[in-house]
C-alpha cells in the first residue's frame, strides 16, 4: 500500500478559502486526500502572529487531537522594510526532504501553490519519492505545473464542496 505524508502549508491555502468565503473541514479534506493509501503522518504548517489568539489553539489542539495533524507554528517576524517574514517554507522543506531521506513515505503530498517548493520537489524526485500538489488554481505557480506531470496536480477548487463544513 502507497505510503503518504501530507505537508499543508496553511499560511498559503487559507487565503484560498477566505478568497472563495469558505470554511474548511480538516478532517473531510484529509480523508480526501488520503484515499485508500497509508497516512503516515500530516503536517500543518502556519505562521503565526504572537501571542496565539485562544480559539487558535483550540483550533489547533482539536485538529491534533481528533484528526491526528501535527501541528507546525512559526511566529512571524516584521522586518525593516514593514514586510512579515515567515519561515514556513523552510520548515516544509526541511521535513519533505528529510522525511524523504528516512523513508517515511512513497509519496510527498503538498498542499500549496507557491513557486519556492520547485527546488524541493525536485529533490525529492531525485530520491525516487512521488511528489502530489493540490492547490488553487488561481495561486498555483507556473513552474510547479511545469515540473509535474498533470495526473499528480489537483486543484482545491474542484474540492470545496466536499470540504466545506
């Protein structure tokens, strides 16, 4: 049986759900997404602005609790230039990649649109792991489309009905 691990890069998605008035069902979209094959683990990734407003943490101690999500905070950081720097991408990266070098899973599943996931998903290719991505279509980076095969892109669009709460 196919082994997955899921990589949610929330701080990217939601801003597909706010965009489309929609709230989401965690646990629907993970029963989804896994479909017949082995969950290993899933992650959710978010930055955060500190301190965590209290329905957040009861968000997150729900979906880790009922659903089983690890759940990955980052606390954003303001810059100089007044711009919030965010190092989600880079924990998703670190865990895709060493997760792919322990042999966790046959199959990365990322759940984001963005473009800086290229030289990751290319890594991870080169280590004979199968790479999905499910994103909107509306945010989902050119060079990403270009670099998978079409059978391994699904678009959260197509999903929100089932999805939704």
């Amino acid at each position: 049986m196919e082994r997955i691990t899921v990589f949610i890069d929330n701080s990217n998605i939601f801003k597909g759900f706010q965009k489309y008035d929609v709230k989401v069902d965690y646990e629907k979209l993970k029963n989804l997404i896994t479909h017949n094959r082995k969950l290993t683990a899933i992650y959710l990734y978010e930055g955060v602005v500190y301190p965590i407003s209290p329905e957040k943490k009861r968000w997150y101690k729900e979906l880790a609790a009922k659903s089983g999500y690890i759940i990955k905070v980052s606390f954003d950081k303001i810059s100089k230039s007044g711009a919030i720097e965010k190092k989600v991408d880079i924990k998703i990266a670190i865990d895709i990649i060493s997760l792919a070098y322990e042999d966790v899973y046959d199959t990365a599943i990322l759940i984001s649109g963005d473009g800086d996931f290229l030289p990751v998903i290319k890594k991870v290719k080169k280590l004979n792991k199968k790479v999905e991505l499910w994103a909107f279509r509306y945010s989902l980076a050119n060079t990403l489309k270009q670099e998978l095969e079409i059978g391994n892109i699904y678009y959260l669009d197509d999903i929100l009905d089932k999805i939704k709460i």
